[in-house]
C-alpha cells in the first residue's frame, strides 16, 4: 500500500500558497484492508476513508466510466490494481493530478508543474467531459487564481463550449451549482468566475437573469463603464473589496437584474427597476435553494438600493422626506437590526464605487443612513407612555417621534 498527498495541496504548495485542506489517495490497497486498519468509510457512492487518527480523508486509486446522467451517473471501479497514474487521469485540470510520494518525490504524469509554471488551466484528458459539473469548477479556479495570472488553455475553453451546447449542464443539481457559486463568490475576483462562463455559453443556461443584462443601455454620465452587465461585474469585485460577508456579494451580484426587463424603447433610464427586479432575485434563489437568509437580503437590497443612494443628492444635501427615509429604515429592518442594515450599505457601497472612475470616491451616503438610523433610535418609549397614550395610539406616537428626529437630524446635516 502506498499513500500520495494529492489535489489543491501539491498545488497551492507549488505555487507558494496555504492550504488548509490535505487530500490524501491510497494505492494498492482495499477496502476491507483499510479497514482492517482503522480507517473509518465515509460516504457509499465513492471508497473514501477517515484515517483514524488525524480524521484527514484518503480515497482509494479509481476510475470512472460515465454510465448515465448527472453527477451520480458513473460507473466506479477500485481495487489494489488501480493505478496512481490512472487515478490522477479522471482529475479535471493537470494542475491538480500532480500527487507527492511520502518521500517528496513528485509524480506528474500529465505535465500539471509544466502547466503551473505557465499559468495556464488546461484539462487532464477527455473524461473531463464526463462531470459537468466541472464547466463551473475550472470557472471558479480560474477566478481564486487570476492574482497569479492563470489563464484558460484554448482547447480547454473550447471542450467547455462544447459540453454546453450538448444539454450537459441541465443534469446539474440546483445544491451543487449554489456550492460552486458560493466558493466563487470567496474567490478574490468572483467576477471571472461568471466572465468564463458567459464565454463558454454556461451563463445563458444557469443564469438567464444575468445574461439578458448584456447589451443593456445606462445613463452614460452614471455609468460610464458601459452596460449593465460590465456594472454588474464591477459591482461583485467592489463588493469583495469591501465584505467577506456572502450575503453582501450575491446581493451585489443580483441587485441591478430589473435593468434586464426594461423595455428597449425606455433605454437608458431605467425608472422602477428596483421593484422589477424582485420577482427575478426570488426566481433565481428558488431555483437553486439558495438560503432564505441569502434571498432575503438580496430582496432588500434589490429594492431599496435606488433610495438608499437618493438620501444625499448631487451636492450632498439630504434628498428625501422624514416620511421616506423612516419607510426605508422601517422596511429594511434597520431599527431592530443595525448590522444587517450596516451590510446593505456595504452593497449599495459597492453599487456606487462599481462604476468606471468611482472606484475610489467617497460614499458619503453611508455616514448619512448610520446617523439618520441612530437619530430615529433615541426614541424613549417610556417618554411616550408617561403622556397616556394606549393602544394604537402607542405605535403612532413613537413613529411620529420617530420622523420629528429624523427631521431634526436632517435639519442639522443641511447646515
């Protein structure tokens, strides 16, 4: 029996980089060998071990055979006779089929070091078609390795094309295609991750509410880098710069989908988009289940962005009504949650800077919503009780209260 560290680990090793995860792959071995052993199996669809002591996974040397559809659609075989070179084969990029011997020694079959040195994603054979799911993995290393100036090889771009036009990625489980959108979206720049797909096609089949925002109009004085969809991607990184927070990303990923329903003849203005876009954010999280936490966050910030960034205008002057601004407070949950509502102006943040020649400006809008937020909180219930007040009239006299402070605050920020 011999064991090989194997995957990301001998990559990001290679490359200089941490890697918290270890892979380890087991050849000439068995099942009931390692069993015997005190290994611990996990999972039926693939012979996957814990090892006893460190609890890291070692997987036995195997191959695949596609046998019907989807990802459960393989045929996998195992045994003491599977080879190291043949388990690294059904790998799907050569940067990732290189294993290390116990000894330190190398093997590398299908030149992945080459490759390293190169910057260059390329397929380990034609079983890379067999996994569709791998269409989004090689998108998202792209996007976790473009600081470091990978590109995607040609014939590889053009396998992926081909696997989209066969109807591939139809087999795709709705949970699977969130995982990968999640781990891009922790990517550095998670904007190529959707830029590999739309160039191979994927984004018109995963993500029609996305790909109808190419091509789409703006105001050339707001959005100077072009269409919707350039923003939108410029909006993602922005978001990244400024959250880690998942919420936040896809928010930012999602915000602007209304722009895509507007009608051709109303271009560039998009008056409305922000309601328009809601139906289209809950279509697309229930599509792929995304968390009802996830969907909820992004609905608020779909919705209210456009006010949001209405509560200073041009000259830094507030801009909405005590009325307006104790609405947006109330419908984003602001006044019971300060931290979500902290999140949605790192989104609306990101809306702004996302543009061609914003990147660096201020957002002043922030600071404003934080004191109007804390301005509308110092209501003092008891204040209120102490007049007699019972019933409905509770709730009336506090929102009444509510906007006298807002209006106070906005009164002392105009001076």
């Amino acid at each position: 029996m011999k064991v090989y560290l194997v995957g990301g680990a001998v990559r990001d090793k290679l490359l200089g980089l941490k890697n918290y995860d270890r892979d380890w792959v087991v050849v000439g071995s068995t099942p009931e060998a390692m069993l015997q052993l005190g290994y611990q199996q996990v999972g039926k669809d693939f012979p996957v071990f814990l090892h006893p002591e460190t609890k890291e996974e070692y997987a036995l040397a195997r191959t695949e055979r596609k046998a019907g559809k989807g990802y459960h659609g393989f045929e996998v075989f195992v045994g003491d006779k599977v080879s190291l070179e043949e388990d690294l084969r059904r790998r799907d990029l050569t940067i990732n089929a290189i294993a290390e011997a116990k000894s330190g020694e190398l093997i590398d079959p299908y030149r992945g070091r080459n490759d390293l040195e190169n910057r260059v994603l390329r397929h380990v054979s034609d079983a890379f078609v067999e996994d569709p799911l791998r269409v989004l993995r090689v998108a998202r290393f792209a996007a976790k390795l473009v600081p470091y100036g990978f590109n995607l090889a040609k014939e590889t771009r053009e396998l992926m094309q081909r696997m989209v036009a066969s109807g591939e990625l139809e087999d795709l489980t709705p949970e699977r295609v969130w995982q990968e959108v999640v781990k891009a979206l922790n990517t550095a720049r998670p904007s190529v991750f959707f830029e590999v797909l739309d160039e191979v096609g994927a984004v018109e089949i995963l993500f029609p509410e996305l790909h109808q925002l190419h091509g789409v109009a703006q105001p050339q004085k707001h959005h100077p880098e072009g269409d919707v969809w350039i923003h939108t991607m410029m909006v993602l990184d922005t978001a990244t710069r400024l959250s880690t927070d998942i919420d936040v990303r896809f928010a930012a990923l999602v915000h602007d989908l209304g722009k895509g329903v507007t009608p051709q003849e109303l271009w560039p203005k998009h008056h409305g988009h922000e309601a328009g876009g809601l139906p289209l954010v809950k279509k697309l999280c229930q599509r792929y289940r995304i968390p009802k936490k996830t969907q909820q966050f992004a609905e608020k910030v779909t919705e209210f962005h456009g006010l949001i960034h209405q509560g200073l205008n041009s000259e830094g002057k507030p801009h909405l009504k005590p009325k307006t601004v104790l609405k947006v407070l109330k419908s984003v949950g602001a006044l019971k949650n300060m931290q979500a509502f902290t999140k949605i102006l790192q989104a609306c943040e990101s809306d702004a800077k996302g543009r061609l020649g914003y990147e660096n400006k201020e957002y002043p809008q922030k600071l404003f919503w934080l004191g109007v937020l804390q301005a509308a909180s110092k209501v003092d219930n008891r204040e209120i009780l102490a007049t007699g007040v019972s019933g409905p009239e509770v709730g009336q006299a506090i929102e009444k209260k509510q906007k006298q402070l807002i209006a106070d605050f906005i009164d002392s920020y105009s001076k």
